[in-house]
C-alpha cells in the first residue's frame, strides 16, 4: 500500500478535526500542518511555514516529497494557492480560484446563482463609487427588513441586517468608512430577508460527481437564545432535523448538483468541499451563500461522522473518480460545545491556563482552536475560541450532554460558553 505525506493548511478547530481524520488513514505517511496547534501537534508535525508565500510552500511540499496539499480556511483558496501549486504539479484538495470566488465575491455567487436559476433571495449589486444609486434604490423600494452584504471576505462579520432605512445607511456608512470592511466591498450587495430557519449542508465534488456528506446547525451568536454579537461560531450539531430526507434530495437536486454544473460550465470546475448555506423558507430551500472549505465549528460535527477514509476520499476526489467512492456515515448525533474566552467576540486575555482535558469522559473529543504551550510545555488559552468539545449519542439529547459533561471538566479562567447549543433541533422531538 502505497503511502501519501500530505501537508494541511491551517491552524484551528477545523484543522485539528481534518488532521484527526486524516491521522487514522492507512494510507497516511507523514502527515504536516501549518501553522498547526498544541492538538495538531500529537497528530502530526507542526510547522512555521509562511503560506502567504505560495513559493515557499511549493519548496516545502518539494523537500518533504508531499503527496497532497489539503487547505483549510479560504483565504488561500480565494488568492490561488491551489492553481498556483497545480502549476508544480502538486495535487491540492480545494477548488481553483476561479472556482472559490463563490465565497471569495458574493456579487459574483449571486450572478451564478441568478444565471442558473438555483434558489435564492432575490437581490441588487451596487458599486462602492455608487453610494448615491443605492440610497435612491432604498429609499424607492420600501419593504423592510433588507439584508446588505460585503461583496468579499470579511471574516463573518460582511453581513448585515436592516430592520428600515435609518438602519440600513447607518451601515452602509460602517461599511465605507471601516478599513477592513471597505476593503472587502468593491461592491455591496443587497438581498431580500428570507424568512425561515437556517442550515448548513456540506458536499464534496470532484468537478462533475457531487456527493453529500453532512448538514449541520451553526450558533453564531455569543449568548443564548441567538443573542448579542455575531462570532466565528459558538457551536453547532449535526445532522439538523430541520432538513428532512426530502428537503435533502431537493436540496442535492436543486441546488448543489446545479451548482457543480454550472460552476463546470463556466469553465471552473469545482473540486473539493462546498458549504451552502441555506434559509428553510416557506417556498423551500434558498442559497444564503456558499462557502468553498468545511465550516468552523461544523466540521467538528461533521468529521467525526465520517466512517470512512478521509485520505481515500479526497485522494479520489482529486484524482476525478468521486462517483466510485462510497461515503460511510455513522447514524448517530454529534454536538460541539466552543468554550471561549471571556470577552470574547471583544477584547480578551490570552495566557491563562487550561486544565482538565485529562478528565475528559471516554468518546468526548476535543478538539484546539485558540490554545497554546509555553516553554514549560503548559497548555494556555491563546485565542478569542480556545476548545470546541464534542459529544456523540445514538439521540441529539445524548449528544448534547456529552458534550456539556465535556465540557464542565475543563477549566481556564473566564471560561465561556453558550448553554443552549443544540436546543433548535430538541424542538423538533419534543414538539
């Protein structure tokens, strides 16, 4: 059997997920990750490679004979590192980047979306030198609440819903005049609200076959409830009843198979993980927006799901044969539990120590995110999200306490985490 060294991109709970999958394949031989945390670092060897110099991965891949480069986070994608690195005939799980502008530009996803006719909120594109059509079109068009968008990556925070006018030019002006949001808005895009429940259903496509993998419920917001600011994800727990078996035939049928094809016949074909976001409306599934990697903290759901080789299946993925790859998911539930720390999405201490990870019932995971070890070897907080806590059961209540009971044998100081994770999906058993 042959062996593949790979080298994973990234540094978070994603990438601790990835490089646990990864780690349990036979076909693994060494397996690196840049830059890596203290989790990674037991899976594998942590590296200080410069990403943002595609030079310099491409001599790393070629000094450590690397066999498959698997990215993590979407930055790279949307700048080229995959087409940049096919250039030197090394193989990359991730779309191209013409091919990650459907995340990398929302203008450009709505244009596919409209084009192709996948379901979504209908919408208007603006540019940012034409502030004053966009005023005139929101003071002409009077139903509220509207949603305005960034068209490029703004770590989450590009999105923005206005309850009326007053609202929405109180954030057009945050927009324009915020460095890193005008930086992201070579144009503003400005959608319907649609009403419903939302929900993430991620797939995997080799350019033409596309196949599901998991839907997962996301809890953006800092406090119980959905209250306060928006973050990088609270926690989440898959699958969601809210998704039916039907809904996900739909969902396949009429949104992710349409979009590999379209995205192939606009002549990038897509290869590697879509994430769709969607809103459970009352005409059906629509398109929120794509997303072109595994989720954060989706994937910590979603990974531990999978019952058969990661490695394998995105080998056969890069390698075009996706359609002669069977996909083996475990029946049960899985709930992630982010812990944070205090202050968080705001200002936050970093430092402080963490303990009890040894006191971890069996079967819980947990997986690093903003975690780090000082010369003494002292495991400390290092980030805004510091550990995601995943628990299993053959119900969403088993999987929920599992998680918690993770999670309450861990300790850092200011330790924060919502309450209520989960909950959304209970509803639906004990209505």
């Amino acid at each position: 059997m042959e062996k593949r060294n790979v080298l994973l991109i990234g540094g978070g709970g994603r990438e601790h997920a990835i490089a646990r999958s990864l780690s349990r394949s036979p076909l693994l031989g060494k397996l690196f990750i840049t830059p890596g945390n203290p989790g990674t670092a037991d899976l594998g060897e942590n590296s200080d490679l410069d990403t943002d110099e595609f030079d310099d991965v491409v001599d790393f891949c070629e000094t450590h004979h690397i066999d498959l480069v698997v990215v993590g986070p979407e930055q790279p994608l949307v700048e080229g590192i995959t087409d940049y690195l096919h250039d030197y005939g090394i193989n990359v799980f991730g779309p191209s980047k013409g091919a990650a502008m459907l995340e990398g530009s929302k203008s450009y996803a709505k244009s596919i979306m409209h084009k192709y006719a996948i379901p979504t909120a209908g919408s208007e594109v603006f540019d940012r030198h034409e502030i004053s059509k966009l005023e005139t079109y929101l003071q002409e068009q009077g139903q509220f609440p509207i949603v305005i968008k960034v068209d490029g990556l703004a770590a989450g925070k590009g999105v923005f819903i206005c309850e009326n006018i007053a609202r929405a030019r109180e954030y057009i002006d945050l927009i324009m005049n915020d460095v890193n949001l005008s930086a992201a808005a070579p144009t503003i895009v400005v959608e319907e609200f649609m009403q419903g429940e939302e929900v993430s259903v991620f797939a995997i496509s080799d350019g033409t076959t596309a196949r599901y993998l998991m839907h997962a419920q996301d809890h953006k917001r800092i406090g119980d409830g959905d209250t306060g600011l928006n973050t990088g994800g609270m926690g989440a727990y898959a699958p969601a009843p809210v998704l039916t078996d039907a809904m996900k035939q739909d969902v396949m049928e009429r949104i992710i198979q349409p979009t590999i094809d379209a995205m192939a016949a606009e002549g990038t074909p897509y290869t590697g993980i879509l994430y769709a976001g969607l809103m459970i409306t009352g005409e059906g599934p629509k398109v929120v927006e794509y997303n072109c990697r595994f989720g954060d903290p989706e994937a910590q759901v979603i990974l531990p799901a999978l019952n058969s080789d990661l490695l394998e299946l995105m080998i056969t993925t890069v390698n075009g044969k996706l359609e002669y790859q069977s996909l083996d998911l475990a029946p049960d539930y899985f709930c992630t539990v982010v812990m944070a720390s205090a202050g968080y999405p705001g200002t936050y201490t970093s430092g402080l120590p963490v303990r009890g990870l040894e006191h971890v019932p069996e079967g819980v995971q947990v997986f690093h995110s903003g975690t780090q070890r000082n010369k003494e070897g002292e495991l400390l907080t290092r980030g805004g999200r510091v550990l995601s806590v995943v628990g299993r059961g053959s119900t969403l209540q088993q999987a929920i306490d599992a998680a918690y009971e993770g999670v309450e044998r861990i300790e850092f100081e200011g330790a924060y985490y919502r309450k209520d994770i989960g909950a959304k999906g209970l509803r639906y058993f004990n209505s």
